[in-house]
C-alpha cells in the first residue's frame, strides 16, 4: 500500500514524487550529497509535469517547450541513509507563458522539510526561440486549475527568498 497522507502542511502542495535516501546519495560526511538533492528535485519536476500534461511529445508535436531560466535551492535539513522522502510542487503563478513553481523536499516520516527549490521557467516557441502562451488545451486547463485550488490556501514559507548572508525566514 502506497501511502498519501504524509501528514504535511496544506501549503506542501501537491505530492509529486517519493523515494528515499540510497548509498549512492550518501557523501564523506555520512548524509545526503548536494548532487543527490538535486537530482530528486529535479526528478520531482519532471513528475510534476507529467502530473500536469507533459509528454516528450510535446515539444516534437506542438514546437513548444520549456526554458527554466532561474533555479534557487536551499538545503535546510540533513537526510541520512534509507530516509524515506516526499517532495511536493506549488504553483506560485502563471501566466501561461511564464511559470513560477515552488518544490519543497521532506523527510516523509518526521515532516521535517529537509530542502526547497524555487524556479521561474517561460514556455517557448521553439521555432522562434521566443516566449509564447501555451496553447489552450488539456495541459493549460490543468495549469489554471491547480491555479485555482491553490488560490486562498497558505503559501508555503521560503518563497521569493534571496541568498543573503543575513537571516531571513
């Protein structure tokens, strides 16, 4: 049995990807390597667009794609070995030519969040290489819907955070 119900804050999101910690992802220090962090977040958006309608197709069949053009990631908590992990991805906005996403990385059993990675990606023509609105259809729907679950609900802290050398939430 899969389990959904991670007990985590309705400003988590939605649930994207799950998996857990490996010898692999393990560095000298004995946790979790920055190389591992990325690589599941990273995982966790690929499988929040195909959550959200994307196929490889796509760009073959309808000339369009994605840029991501910025991508700032925070490690917040240490993850060792065999820890199970959830990550969750929010939609801050969208205009459906850009698109500004939020994934968060938990350990799955004590709700710690142990990572967050915020990026703006745009939607481009990929004849023109320029920004363009993504087309109407099943995949734009899926946008502004979560658009509009998400409206009203807590966001979750950390977003549109800068590095800085001083504190910040």
């Amino acid at each position: 049995m899969v389990e959904t119900d991670y007990g985590l804050p309705d400003s988590a999101g939605l649930v994207c990807w799950t998996g857990q910690v490996g010898p692999g992802d393990i560095d000298e220090n004995g946790h979790m390597n920055v190389r591992s962090y990325d690589r599941v977040l990273e995982e966790a958006d690929m499988a929040f667009f195909y959550t959200m309608g994307w196929t490889p197709e796509y760009p073959q069949v309808e000339r369009k794609g994605f840029f991501r053009v910025e991508k700032h990631v925070r490690y917040q908590s240490e993850l060792l070995l065999d820890a199970p992990l959830v990550a969750t991805a929010w939609l801050i906005a969208t205009d459906l030519k850009r698109f500004q996403l939020f994934f968060q990385l938990w350990h799955a059993q004590t709700r710690a969040r142990a990572a967050t990675m915020e990026t703006l990606l745009l939607h481009m023509d990929l004849t023109s290489r320029r920004p363009a609105a993504m087309p109407q259809g099943p995949m734009a729907q899926n946008w502004t819907a979560l658009q509009d679950l998400q409206d009203g609900v807590p966001v979750p802290q950390g977003i549109g955070r800068k590095v800085s050398f001083h504190k910040q939430d």
